[in-house]
C-alpha cells in the first residue's frame, strides 16, 4: 500500500506542477492573442464564408462600417469616404486585427445587414418585413438595376430563411440572428484549434526556458518523501481542489497557498498595465515561483550541472521537456479536473491514516 501511495502522491505532485504551468500557459497565450487580435481576425474570415464575399471584403467593408457595428471598435477608426467603400482596393483600416471587433451580437449583425438592404429608403419610413423582403428579392435577381448590395447567393439563402416562418420582422431579426450565430460557433472552433497550436508551442518554450523536466521531477519527489509530501500539502491547499472551491475562481486569480502574487508592474509596464491579461500573467507566475522556491523542486537551468551532463543525460532531459511541455498544452482545466480526482483517490486508500491521526490528536 505504501508504495502505490507514493506512485499515487508522485502523480499528484506532477498533476500540480502541470497545472500551475497551464495557468501560466494560457494567461500567455490569451495575451498574445489579445494583443495581436487574432479573434476580430477570424470573425472576419468566417463572415467572409458565411456571406460568400469576394476576396476583397466589399460586403463586410461595408457592413463593418455600418453605424451599429462601427461601435462596437475598440479604438476610433476614422471615417471613409464612400468612394472608397464601394470600390476598396486594399482595405487597410478594417483588415488590420488591431481595430477589428471581436465579437458581433447576433441581433446586431441582422438589424445591421437589413439596414444595409434598406438604406435607400427614407428615414421617415418604417421598416417591415416587407420592405427587408422585396430588398432580398431584388438582390437575388441575376440583373439588378441599381446597386448589388449583397452577393446574389447570399440574398437567395437569406430569402429562404425569411420563408421559412412567420411574416414580420422580429422572425426576420430571428432568422438572419441565428445564421450568423451558427457561423461564429464555427469561427469559436477555428480559434479554439489556432489557440491550441499556440498553446503546444508556448508550452514548450516554457518547459525548455524553465528546465521544468517531467522524468527528473519525478524521480526527485520518488526519491524524496518530505518533498513529495510537502507538494501534496500544497496541492491540497491550492484554490479548486477541496469540494466547496470553484475551480474556475481559481484559474482566474491564480493565487496558491501562500497567497503571494508578482507586482504587476514587473510584467506589464506602460500600456500593458490595463491589459487584464497581463495582470493575470503576472498573478500566475507569482503563484509558480513562490510554490517552486518553497517546495525546492529541481527546476531552473544550472550551469554546474550542464556542463558535466553526458549524451544519455541530455537524451533524458529532452524527453522530460518534451513531455512537460506536451502536458502544459493540454490546459489548466484538465489538470484541475485530473487533480481533484487524484485527492479524492488518496483520500479513499487512506481512511485508516486518517482515523489514525484523529484518534491521536483527541489524546
């Protein structure tokens, strides 16, 4: 028993090691993401596919610059003249990440593309399903007298949906609102694989940066039982393990039992001290650096020990980064979820120890 006790407290230790990474991980990769906008990036493309838009962006140049969507920039981006909207060459401004929105409401994409339908009629004129209707079936037209407005299929798509229900307006907000929330469910599992390719790749610059070694890790907590016990200690007391925790508060805060923290203004200065992400970067790593310099686990390159290692050994150490940054790219969720299962695991093979201890702190 005490030996799967060990080979179950070793895993722990691991599970732990692997999480506190993961925080690290994705506080990174969500900063890098937010800073280089990838997310308005795939918006873009998605709606691209969804509108059937030519390489150019005509549409989405337009609906972009609709008043209900302009809003939703972060930043201000200047007017264009019109001239350029309807015939943009290289639409510098709104394919640029850094100004893109990354995230449109349904609702507000459907009011947004039927204003675009409708923005020849006057203002003194009320919108009905209609006036959105006959707009559709004037698009969907192969020769068109004015304008083109929206792509030919793309209008015969929408008036399909428009059919399909009850004739007003609140089911054509409906209609267009859900197609365009299918299409951003799509554009979520497109980012959610690019963050995961940053995430393998971030996770092991930090394994190889940080000399976090999966096998030497190991064999240190098997070989020393006051460490590996002093890692389950810290484990157990970390934020999500224990049944009333939520585990979710803890990946946000990134605090561990000694509550300690890095300044924020060591990680991000200037600008980046707004930057929620930046802040949460800085949290985490202060919680992995505080637990690795308590706990004493072999971490951080040395050179005296570099210098006298032989090829087996850098074979070794390769193999342990590789499968430390390898489980760092499997995410703190994961690792939460493992580590709770492990506690309650060990909490079942040792019911005697347990009983044990309390009988002998009531004498």
């Amino acid at each position: 028993m005490s030996d799967l006790s060990g080979i179950l407290d070793v895993c722990i230790g691991l599970v732990f090691v692997y999480l506190l990474l993961s925080l690290v991980c994705s506080s990174l990769v969500e900063l890098v993401e937010s800073l280089l906008k990838r997310r308005g990036l795939h918006l873009w493309d998605g709606l691209g596919e969804l509108l059937l838009d030519d390489g150019a962006g005509t549409f989405r140049w337009k609906l972009y610059h609709h008043p209900l969507i302009f809003g939703l920039y972060r930043n201000t981006l200047g007017e264009q003249p019109k001239a350029e909207l309807d015939n943009p060459q290289s639409p510098v401004q709104l394919e640029n990440p850094g100004n893109l929105p990354s995230y449109i409401p349904p609702r507000t994409f459907a009011l947004a593309l039927m204003g675009l339908l409708t923005e020849e009629m006057s203002n003194d004129e009320v919108r009905t399903f209609k006036h959105v209707r006959d707009a559709l079936a004037i698009q969907a037209s192969p020769n068109i007298g004015g304008t083109r407005v929206i792509p030919q299929a793309t209008a015969k798509a929408l008036l399909l949906m428009l059919d399909s229900g009850t004739q007003d307006f609140e089911h054509a907000i409906t209609a267009i609102g859900s197609w365009f929330d299918e299409m951003t469910s799509r554009v979520s599992g497109w980012y959610k694989r690019h963050a995961q390719k940053v995430a393998l790749v971030v996770g092991f610059a930090i394994a190889f940066v940080g000399n976090f070694d999966t096998l030497e890790i190991g064999q240190k907590l098997w070989s020393e039982p006051a460490m590996r016990d002093a890692v389950v200690k810290a484990a157990e007391a970390f934020p999500g393990t224990s049944a009333n925790a939520d585990p979710k508060s803890a990946a946000a805060t990134g605090t561990s039992a000694t509550g300690q923290k890095f300044a924020p203004a060591q990680l991000c200065p200037g600008t980046l001290a707004d930057e929620p992400n930046c802040q949460q970067l800085a949290s985490r790593l202060g919680t992995l650096n505080n637990a690795m310099d308590q706990l004493g686990l072999p971490v951080g390159w040395h050179w005296s020990d570099v210098v006298v290692m032989k090829p087996a050994d850098w074979l070794s150490k390769i193999l342990g980064l590789l499968a430390t940054g390898l489980a760092v790219s499997f995410g703190a969720p994961f690792w939460f979820d493992l580590l709770n299962k492990f506690m309650k695991l060990r909490s079942a093979l040792r019911p005697e120890s347990i009983g044990a201890k309390s009988t002998t702190d009531k004498t």
